[in-house]
C-alpha cells in the first residue's frame, strides 16, 4: 500500500468522523490542519517523501515526528522535547503539543538553531544600520547649524510626479537645496532602455524645465550610466519615488550609493492587493531607510509584522500623493477639456497584460479584452467626453513584449501608433500621457480602470469608478472593503460596463455614493491635504 493510499483511508475517516481507533496525534488533526507552524511543501521535499502534501500532516502527526523530522524549516521538534522531556513522556507530538498547551503555557517557541543563527545576523545588520543612521542624522544637524543647506534630491523615474507639494515647500525653505534627478525607467530586469521610455524620459524633461523645477538631467544615454549623484548633487537626503531597485540605474541603487545619505521613502499607492502585501512591506532595504512616510494605519500595522526592522522607522503623515487632489483649486495649467457640457470619464488601463511565464494572478490588465469595445463606444456615443489616460508603460509593453495579445495575432508592430492615433482622431477624446493626473480626477465625472493603484487614490476624488477585473484576480484588497467603494465588472462584459456608463454617469445614479464616503472616511481621511506639510515639517524638526 502506498502511502497515500495509506492517508486517504485516515483522511476519510477523520472526515467522517471516525476516530476511536486512532491515537490522540491523529485525532488532533482536525485542531492543528490550519498550523503556520506546518509547511507541507518543506516536509515533503525535505524528507523526499513519496506522498501527497494533502497528506503530510498526517504522515508527520503518525510516524514523522518519531523519526524526529521537523513540520517546517523553522520549528525545531527535537528541540522541543529536548526542552520540554515531560512532553516526550507524555506520547504527544511537539506540534501539536505547542499549538494545544506550549503556547498558552507559555512554552519557548522551538527555532531551529540555522533559524536562530539568521536572526541574531538580521538584529546585527540592522543595529549596524540604525547607528549609521543615527550617525548621518547628527552629522546633517551639524552641517545645518553650522549655517550649511541639506541637499534634498527626489529620483524620478520618467513616469510620474505626484509629490509636488512637498517639493514646493523644500523649495522655499532657506534650509534646503531640492532637486529632481530624473532617470529613464526600465522593463521588468533589462538594462536595454527603449525608444518609448527615452521618448518619454525627454518629453518629462522638457515639461518639468517648463514648469521651473529644478530638475537634473539623471542619465547618460550614451554611456548607458546615471550620473555620479555624489559629485553632482552631493545629496544629504534621498526620496526614492518607487521601491523597485531594477528600474533604477546601477549608480543609483541605494546598495550602490555612499553610507552618509538618509534615505526617505514615501510608499506608491495604498499596494491594496491582499497576495502583494508581503514583498510591498519588505521590499528588500527597508533596514537602510531613514523614514517611510506612510498614508495609513493599515500600513503601519502591517510594516510591524511583515518589515525585517518592524515600523520602527514608519511614520503615519496621511497621503501625501492625494494633497494636490485635496486642495486642487482650478488653474489655467490645468488639463483642457473639450466640452464643458459633456459628461466626462476617464479611461486608464494598466500594462499587466497576460504573457507567457508571468503567474494570471497578477495580470491585472483587461485591455486585450476590451481594447476594440472602448473605441467603438467612444466613436459611436459623442454625447461622452473621454480622456484615454493608459498606464505609462503600457505603450512599451505592447510593442517590446511578446504578450498573449501579440501571440495571438490581435496586434502588429503597428497597433500603437495607428490605436492611439485613432483615438486622438476622435472628436470627443483625447490620450493623456502628461505627468501629473491630478486635474483629471478633479475635474472628471468617473474613471473606468483596471490599475491597482487607482483603485485607493480615485477614492479622493469622491466619484463613481469602475474596476474592470479578470476572474482569477482577488479584488478584495485593503481591508476586504476599497472594492466595495467601486461599481466592479467583467473586462468583457461590455453590457455591463455600459450600463455603467449609462445609468450611473449619463443619468447620474450613483447608488454607491454614500457607502463610497463611509469606505474612504473608515480607511483614508486622516490629515487630508496636510501630509506634505507634515513630512516636511518632520524632517525639518529632525535636523534643527
């Protein structure tokens, strides 16, 4: 008999019911089948076992734990009896034993000494950074209080700038030199920069030169290097616009830059997505940072357990990429609409399009389902003013990866040009692919989006939206509840995403209003419109 043959029999019977015949490890199945403390990937590869992972609590409450295998990496078994003989004595496994009686006894959790080791190398490692830390706050007060400005550079990646109101007050403030660096983005892990992200680079460029901010010009396309930040900017403080080492340039990663920077990190979006969460806490150099400026409770809780330094260098501000959308007042910068009579709906989809090799859960983008269907629906209901905002690589994406769109014939290497281009024909559209979006959402009816990050910061707006979702996406995210705050559809159910566009925005019931309010106020209305101002005047206090 195999053995899973063997533990299906067991497995049944425990299912139905059926346990007099089986000793108390077994019967404590149904207690411990949802046990952290077991991991069935690492008990069965570990002890190359022949069974099911179905199947591999059992194994280990029947015989595993008598040969003294271990039911995951961390948790020591042996260690445990050795610690707690009355155990061993007494026939009950140790896990079960921990996970019954050892917790609430208050019994030491067993590491294993490899695990035991790696974290006393972690505490190390990050003390060592804590007290260069320290060490770089002291000297930056020196320099200042001996009548010296702190050079404060923002590195921008040339997709975005949301963070204008905190620029502007370093900016006027005599104790601060500001700058922006800006450098060209990257695809996933390559080091080629296309012709779309130099194209954007230089049109980013040339808007924030235009716009009178003091902007670098962070990259060497000939050489293919960023510049030497330390002997151009000689900075004090570093905000890192995005948490992504890849898309930076090699000079430019915080691995790669001196040890008497402090780095800030302010964090992009509200990251609500419940399967990302871990990798958005700790993104790899959490222990070097200075600060992280974040906009809610929930990631504060969150950087506590899931961040190798916990919070200890998190601080609550509120959200600091929604003060412009907070306190917009109108301008004649601002974004011109065609019609001031029209009803006005913002169309941005994301550049997460299915490829092979890229796991469907997060493949977020819908485009290749309704690309054709917005179109139509644009050029054919004239009555509508549409601003076709798309994600700032998905141009890239289409036309430099080989995606299931492309493998599937829908699209040539000419689909970009002659798409958007077809847009811009229309009479009520047009693409937008400026740096900031703010003024959209400030003066837009509703948004139709498949993009993450939207998905929290369209909630300032107070306005209906749309969230265009693949089946095998989980949309409950943030705290199961910013979903809610949404109208949620099918990215190919056009009936649907119609009726949206006609009952909600057209004729204005928006039944989701009042539990969109309750939604935001519950998980985003804190410091509204002062986060900014409350960064700055932290790190002011800090060095002064």
């Amino acid at each position: 008999m195999s053995l899973d043959e063997k533990y299906s029999k067991i497995f049944n019977d425990i299912t139905k019911g059926n346990l007099t015949k089986y000793d108390k490890n077994i019967k404590s199945y149904p207690k411990i089948k949802d046990s952290e403390n077991f991991d069935s990937d690492y008990y069965v590869s570990q002890y190359n076992l022949k069974i099911s992972k179905k199947y591999a609590l059992l194994h280990y409450l029947d015989i595993g734990f008598k040969e003294n295998k271990n039911p995951s990496e961390e948790f020591n078994g042996k260690g445990y009896f050795k610690s707690n003989p009355d155990v061993k004595k007494s026939g009950w496994n140790p896990l079960t034993h921990y996970e019954l009686y050892g917790k609430k006894e208050g019994r030491s959790y067993p590491l294993n000494k490899h695990e035991e080791l790696k974290k006393e190398v972690i505490n190390l490692k990050n003390s060592i950074y804590q007290n260069r830390i320290l060490t770089n706050v002291n000297l930056l007060r020196n320099k200042i209080a001996n009548g010296k400005k702190a050079n404060v550079i923002f590195i921008l990646p040339a997709m975005m700038f949301v963070y204008k109101e905190l620029y502007k007050l370093f900016e006027k403030d005599n104790l601060f030199n500001v700058q922006i660096v800006l450098v060209p983005h990257r695809l996933g892990n390559g080091e080629t920069i296309t012709k779309e992200a130099k194209d954007k680079y230089f049109q980013i460029l040339n808007h924030l030169e235009d716009e009178n901010y003091n902007v670098i010009n962070g990259y060497n396309f000939d050489t293919n290097r960023g510049i030497d930040l330390e002997t151009t900017c000689k900075p004090d403080i570093v905000f890192y616009i995005l948490p992504y080492m890849r898309i930076y340039p090699k000079n430019m990663e915080i691995d790669n830059l001196p040890n008497n920077i402090l780095y800030a990190y302010i964090p992009y979006g509200e990251f609500i997505e419940s399967d990302l969460d871990d990798n958005l806490y700790n993104f790899g150099w959490n222990e070097k940072i200075w600060k992280i400026f974040c906009s809610t409770e929930e990631y504060l809780m969150n950087s506590s357990e899931k961040s190798p330094v916990g919070s200890s260098n998190v601080v609550l501000v509120g959200s600091a990429r929604m003060d412009s959308l907070i306190n917009f007042q109108p301008s004649s910068n601002d974004y011109n609409w065609i019609s001031k009579n029209k009803k006005r709906i913002i169309w941005s989809p994301h550049h997460s399009l299915s490829r092979p090799g890229v796991d469907e859960k997060i493949s977020y983008s819908t485009f290749d389902d309704n690309f054709n269907f917005f179109y139509e629906y644009a050029k054919n209901n004239q009555n509508i003013e549409w601003v076709l905002r798309p994600h700032p690589l998905l141009k890239e994406i289409l036309n430099n990866i080989n995606t299931n769109m492309k493998l599937k014939g829908l699209i040539d290497e000419d689909f970009v040009d002659d798409y958007f281009f077809k847009w811009e024909s229309l009479p009520n559209a047009r693409v937008h692919e400026e740096l900031d979006y703010i003024d959209l959402f400030a003066t837009a009816d509703a948004m139709i989006t498949d993009c993450v990050s939207f998905k929290a910061e369209y909630l300032f707006a107070n306005k209906p939206g749309l969230i265009l979702k693949k089946p095998k996406i989980n949309y409950t995210g943030y705290k199961g509840k910013v979903t809610d705050a949404w109208y949620v559809e099918n990215g190919n159910n056009f009936e649907k995403i119609t009726e949206f566009i006609e009952e909600v925005v057209v004729k204005n019931n928006d039944y989701l209003k009042e539990k969109r309010e309750k939604i935001f106020n519950e998980n985003f209305n804190y410091n509204l419109g002062n986060a900014s101002k409350t960064i700055f005047e932290y790190i002011k206090n800090e060095l002064i």
